[in-house]
C-alpha cells in the first residue's frame, strides 16, 4: 500500500503546499477559514459524529489530503464517507483507491458497519464517477439537500455498500491497486 490514513492528532496538521493550496482553494472564498475547516472535523470528532482522517502518502511521508467518517448512526450501523479532498497531483492517482479500501475496510471488519454511504453534489460528475468505480451502488438524489459555499442549494447523489457486498467491492478494490502498481512500476 502506498497510502495511508491517519486520525490527526493536532488542529492543524502539517500539509504539503500543493494539499494546502487545494485546500485553501477549496475555501477560495474564505481562505482564512482553512484552519477552521479542520477544527470544525476535529470538533465533529469529540462530539462523536464525525471522525476524520489525514491521508499521507507513504513514499514521501506528505500529508496530500483528508477524509473522514460523517453521519455515524451507531444505532443502525452505519457511517458515511466524505469530505474527502486530495492535493491536484494525486487527484486520479492510487490513493483514493488507497483510502477508500482502508476505510470501508476499518468499516465493515473493525466497526462492524452493515453500510458505508457516500454522497456527492449532483453536478460533481467527476466525484460521482469516482464513487461508481469503487463498486458502490446508486441509491438515489435526496434534492435541495445540502447548501454550497456559493450560497446555492445542491441536489445530493446517494450511494451505499452494504455489508454482503463488501467482500466483492474489497477484491475489486485489491485489483485495482495491484494493477496500478504494476502499471507504476513499467512506467519507471
């Protein structure tokens, strides 16, 4: 495995200037508020509902984005997956593959979760197709859902892996890594 995720031990953790630039061009509007977009996870955190995670690359040992569990429903066994960003270089790269196994992994055998949702934007096309090509099925559009930080209101798209899918989605996710690697390690 050539990523990692981490639970950050600080209200700021140390980013490489390309995942802090993603990030503070994420926040374009506010950048001041970068520094708060990571309390607010942390905070999310002790309050029970979120559990977020820095993502490092192992080779360079560069924090190069963060995700994190949401909408964790321990009464139905169930988190949600988002909030997930990468620095541009590893954007379409192995680590959200990476990631994705570690965390429904850490989901579904460690937390005991019978499903891991994930949602995005309706006009995140890239997201969406990303999100299909870890295995997770389409669920629906809950609209006028979730508000943007351009004001608008955003439809969200609805996925789920469910427990009994989880060992078909894992092979799936192994082979793709592999591949990726072996693909890597031609292009060397």
């Amino acid at each position: 495995m050539t990523a990692n995720i981490e639970r950050p031990s600080q209200p700021v953790v140390s980013l490489t200037q390309s995942a802090a630039d993603h990030l503070r061009s994420m926040l374009a509007e506010q950048p001041e508020n970068a520094g708060k977009y990571i309390e607010e996870a942390l905070l999310g955190q002790q309050k029970g509902h979120m559990l977020p995670w820095a993502v490092r690359d192992l080779k360079s040992g560069d924090i190069v984005g963060s995700t994190r569990y949401h909408d964790i429903l321990v009464q139905s066994d169930r988190v949600e997956i988002g909030w997930t960003w990468y620095a541009k270089r590893w954007q379409k790269s192995h680590v959200n593959t990476a990631c994705k196994l570690l965390l429904l992994g850490h989901a579904f055998d460690m937390l005991e979760c019978k499903v891991v949702g994930l949602r995005t934007d309706n006009f995140n096309f890239n997201s969406q197709r990303a999100i299909e090509a870890l295995g997770a099925k389409k669920d629906g559009v809950i609209r006028h859902h979730w508000p943007r930080r351009d004001g608008t209101v955003r439809d969200s798209v609805m996925y789920s892996i469910i427990l009994s899918e989880w060992p078909d989605v894992k092979r799936h996710l192994e082979l793709r890594l592999k591949k990726g690697s072996e693909q890597f390690s031609r292009n060397k």
